[in-house]
C-alpha cells in the first residue's frame, strides 16, 4: 500500500497490528540498506503487507509489488 502520508501509514499500522498481520512499512527515515532489506524479505512472500510512503518510490518498486498494489490517500 502507497500513501503521500505518513500518518495515514501509521494508522493503517496499527490496525495490522491489531489484527495479527505481518507487515512491513518504508519510509524516508530508512535507509538505503534497509530499504533493500525490507524490498527483498517483501519478495520472499513472509510479508502480508507493505506499506510504503509515496517519498520513499525514487527507485523501481514494480518488481516488488507482486500483484497488488493500494494507494491510499
């Protein structure tokens, strides 16, 4: 899932968290070796969700996004 906000990231985190699902979230804070990081543990399918800060998409996400991708607002 993209969004332009952050906040809007954290809210949805905590409704996975509530919930039980396995998640990541990318944002500009994380840096280059953890984006990798997280892109590559994503591409191994432990990951049920993604969540990702529009900031953070200056580089090739489409090969990471297996066949869903959400944009939320």
């Amino acid at each position: 899932m993209f969004s332009s906000f952050t906040s809007m990231l954290d809210l949805i985190e905590t409704e996975l968290k509530k919930y039980h699902f396995r998640f990541l979230k990318l944002t500009g804070s994380d840096t280059k070796e953890n984006r990798y990081r997280k892109v590559k543990e994503f591409q191994n399918g432990d990951i049920d969700v993604f969540l990702i800060s529009l900031t953070t998409v200056c580089w090739d996400f489409e090969r990471s996004c297996k066949e869903n991708c959400n944009i939320v607002a």
